[in-house]
C-alpha cells in the first residue's frame, strides 16, 4: 500500500560531478558549483530557468550554505533548501526535487549535493555525547559486527567479501572521477591493515571530498525548454525511508540492513516494476559487506548468497546483475552529501550508454540505493 | 557519588558505580521492550509503556575488535566491541572486557559489568559506563 500518488512524470535532464578525492585548495562551494554547472550544461537548461533547489551536505560549513554557494550562478531569488540526512543528504536532495515536480508545484529542480571532510573513523552522534564513553559510534566498527554476523550465518568467507573491493576498484579504473582508481587482489584486501575485525583498510571506502548534481524537469514540460528527449531518463520510483520497526529490522540489530528491504519494495510498487527487471543496481557499499547486504535487500539476489553471486562475478561489468559500476563508494569515495546523486550520474550515464568503457550493453532499468544514520533509506528506480 | 553515563540507559544501586541495571520500556498493549527511552512504542506506537530493569544476561549476537578507535574513546586500543542480544530483544552495544581475542564467539553468553571510565584530563569526567563480560 503506497501512501505516494505521483502525479506528473519526472525525467532527469541533466547530470555533473566534481571529480571526488581530496582537494585542499577547493572549499565546499566550489565543489558544489562545479557540480551544479556540469549538470546544467549537460541539460541545456540556464540557471536562471531553474524554480528551486534543493542542497545535500552534512558538516557544518556556515548557515544556508546552498544559498551562498548558488549566488555564485546569479540571485535569481528562488528557493534553496540545505538537506541534512547523514549519508542520504544528496539522495534526499533528489528525492525532494522528485516529489517537487511530480506533485505539480515546479516544472524543474536541481539536486545538488557536496562534502568536505574530516580523516578518520566517521561518528554520528554530538561530541558529548554518552556514545563517545560507549565505544559504538563507529561506523566501521557497525559494519564490522554486521560483517561477522553474516559471515557467520551464511558461510561467506572472506574472500568473497574482499571480491567486492577488487570488483570496485576494477570499475573505477575506468572512471576518471573515481578517487581510488588503482586495481588490486582479493590477497591485497585481505592483507591490508585491520580496522574493526573481520574489516581491513581496503574494505571500508575512503573519506573523500566531492560533488555532484542533476537537474530534473517533468516530462510534460521537455518541449517548453527546449530539452532533448532522447537523453532524459525517466525516474520510475523514488522511495525515502527511516527506520521502520516493522519491516525485517525488526531483529533489534543496531547495524540491520534489512531497513532498506521497505524502501525497496515501495519502490518497486511505484515503478510496476520487480528485482527481475534491474539491470544494474548502484548501492551503499561503504564497507563490502553493506553491498552485499543492499544487494540482498534490494531482492537482486536472495537473502545471505550476494557472496555467492559476488563470487561468480555475477555482480561485476559483464555479469548479469553488475552493481556499483562506477566504482561504487569503496573506490570512488564517500562525499555524504554527494554520494547519492553520484549513483544517479551514473545511472543517467548507464542508461543514455554514455559511460564508455564501464557501458553495461543494453541497461534499461537502474536502480540507486543509499543508506545513512538513522536508518534513512532512499531507493531510486530509473528507466530508459 | 559516580554518575550514570546515560541515565536514561543505566540505573546504578549502588554509590559506587559497580551495581546497576539497563533501562528499558516495555509495551503495555503489545509487549515490545526497547532499550533506552521511548514515548510511544517503537512498534506500535501505543503510549502506554512502563519502565523496566532489563535482563543483564544475554549472548553475544555479534563482535569486532576495534584496531582504529573513534575520537573521544577514552578506553583500550584495540578493543572488543560487543552487539549482545537480551532475552527480552533488544540488542545493546558495549565494550566486552575481561576476554582474550581467541575466546571470542558468537552466541557466547555475556553478563552486565560496569566500570568507572574518565576522559583523559578532563575533571569530574567520571562516569559509569556499561560494559559485556563473558560468563
Ligand atoms: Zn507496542
């Protein structure tokens, strides 16, 4: 049952990037405006015909940082909101800009999403927080207790889980943006340095500074601004979730992955589609056992064999169900506020068969899932 | 007087800080325990809820061993951090202490230990803090 009506159909006409990595000369702003310049000559569409945007980023870099960053492109005085949604900031970015449109309010919307960070273990709670005496806030740590569990219950060995970081960094050695772009063994992996164990340092995406952005435009207003057709993409479905005790994080886990398998289904509903039909998946791989378990939630594969499909290079360019083409958050990095609307570009780029050397033959219909703190969900559904 | 790291989350017996229990709400209309505070239940949504001493036995659902520890930990480096799942459900993280590396296992079964933990140079930073102990 979707308590979701679309109204209009909404196309994505435009996608940018800042190429992700660590850029000390570049502050917030510049990576966000070049981001946002990117996708609007990509679409053709000025900024001054741009109604509302909507600015994904997580650290605090002064108030209405959206705002001073687009002043840079001329003050056209429309509305720009700063979205805060841990590791789905850029995601929900796109998903408010979805919704925008589709319900009839605005005819376009640019998504927008960009990050600088600190090195270092990522926490999520306030700095005096009870949490700091506790030892749990560590997102790696999180996913190392998740890692031991499953390897636990299905058997997976670690290879297989070191197959996913030697898959990620495969894509992004064809990807100019990608942060990490050297190739390396599963034996690399497994030998690199222990963070939180069964996790080593290979396992677990770097940290890393970026930008990205898309323009959207519902589909019956292409024609008004002149937009080429045959390069927008359809957003079939877009799905935003948080924790839902109901769902299969109902097993109390802290770490569940199983509070995406909601925002999924809800997607497949609203694009009448199923998991048959995807044929590439962009997922929150922050550690290599989140990509199997999105994978897994995600109903690509069934529950606790990701790593099987994993190992049968199933999931890999040139598999049947190839996932994180690009290179997925462990090799292109993790701009929070960037990330999600990074698994839209290259959705976008799969789907026009814009992505050259990565181009999976024929995609069709690409699916975008991010996660972050607080058991936010996003699931994006795109089709040609 | 030692204070409670989270009062909300654990109620110590005794001045020392070495006796305490978890903190939980139980659901009056469908019987769901949360660990830690709620207003409505998490499951339901009903408001009726009352306050109850959780289990201090359960079994370890998961583990690691933290080699790069978040900032702030005033603890050990490495250190074991323990998901341990109570009988009544929910699953509570902490640091397991008093355990080799080797002697770790999944579905052990743990026990409550508190201990008194200070951020470094940092006056009347003291707190009892929760902690898993194998049994
Ligand atoms: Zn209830």
């Amino acid at each position: 049952m979707s308590q979701f009506r679309p109204v209009r159909e909404v196309m994505v006409v435009g996608v940018g990037l800042h190429a992700f990595g660590r850029f000390p000369e570049e502050n917030l702003s510049d990576l966000a405006r070049d981001a946002v310049v990117d996708a609007l000559r990509d679409s053709g569409v000025p900024w001054s015909a741009i109604p509302v945007a909507y600015f994904g980023h997580v650290y605090y870099h002064g108030m209405s940082i959206g705002e001073t960053t687009l002043a840079q492109l001329g003050l056209t005085g429309v509305p720009i909101i700063n979205v805060e949604n841990a590791c789905s900031s850029g995601s929900t970015a796109f998903w408010q800009a979805y919704w925008g449109i589709t319900s009839g309010v605005f005819d376009m919307a640019l998504a927008f999403g960009a990050e600088k960070v600190p090195s270092g273990p990522v926490t999520v709670t306030a700095e005096n927080s009870p949490a700091r005496y506790i030892g749990g806030d560590h997102m790696m740590a999180g996913y190392a207790l998740r890692m031991k569990r499953y390897m636990e219950e299905t058997g997976a060995p670690a290879s297989a889980l070191a197959q996913v970081s030697v898959k990620a960094r495969q894509a992004a050695s064809m990807n100019p943006y990608a942060h990490r772009k050297e190739t390396y063994s599963v034996e690399d992996v497994l030998n690199s340095r222990l963070i939180a164990d069964p996790l080593t340092l290979y396992q677990c995406c770097p940290t890393s500074e970026g930008g990205a952005a898309a323009v959207l435009c519902a589909a019956d207003a292409l024609d008004t601004y002149g937009i080429d057709r045959s390069r927008a993409i359809r957003v079939a479905a877009a799905a935003l979730t948080s924790g839902n005790y109901n769902g299969r994080g109902s097993d109390h886990s802290a770490f569940s992955p199983y509070r995406t398998e909601p925002a999924a289904l809800q997607a497949y509903e609203m694009a009448g589609i199923g998991p048959e039909d995807v044929d590439i998946a962009q997922v929150h791989d922050a550690a290599t056992i989140g990509e199997l378990q999105q994978i897994e939630a995600l109903h690509l594969t069934p529950f606790g064999e990701a790593w099987r499909a994993t190992e049968e290079g199933r999931t890999a360019l040139g598999g049947d169900i190839p996932v994180n083409t690009d290179g997925g958050l462990l090799a292109m990095g993790h701009p929070f506020g960037a990330s999600g609307i990074r698994m839209v570009h290259e959705t976008v780029t799969q789907l026009r068969g814009e992505a050259g050397p990565r181009q999976v033959e024929n995609a069709r219909v690409g699916v975008a899932q991010c996660s972050g703190a607080g058991d936010v969900t996003t699931v994006h559904i795109l089709t040609r | 007087m030692v204070i409670s790291v989270d009062e909300r989350c654990l109620r110590l017996t005794d001045e020392s800080g070495e006796r305490g229990a978890l903190l939980g709400m139980r659901c009056l209309q469908c019987g769901v325990h949360v660990f830690g505070p709620a207003t409505f239940c998490q499951s339901c949504t009903s408001p009726d809820l009352e306050e109850v001493e959780l289990s201090a036995d359960g079994t370890l659902y998961s583990y690691t061993i933290v080699r790069v520890p978040p900032s702030g930990w005033p603890g050990p480096v490495p250190y074991v951090l323990g998901e341990t799942e109570l009988p009544e459900g929910p699953h509570v993280l902490a640091e397991v202490i008093d355990c080799a590396h080797e002697d770790l296992r999944v579905g052990m079964p743990v026990t409550l230990a508190l201990q008194t933990v200070g951020m470094d140079g940092i006056e009347g930073s003291e707190r009892a803090v929760y902690k898993w102990r194998p049994v």
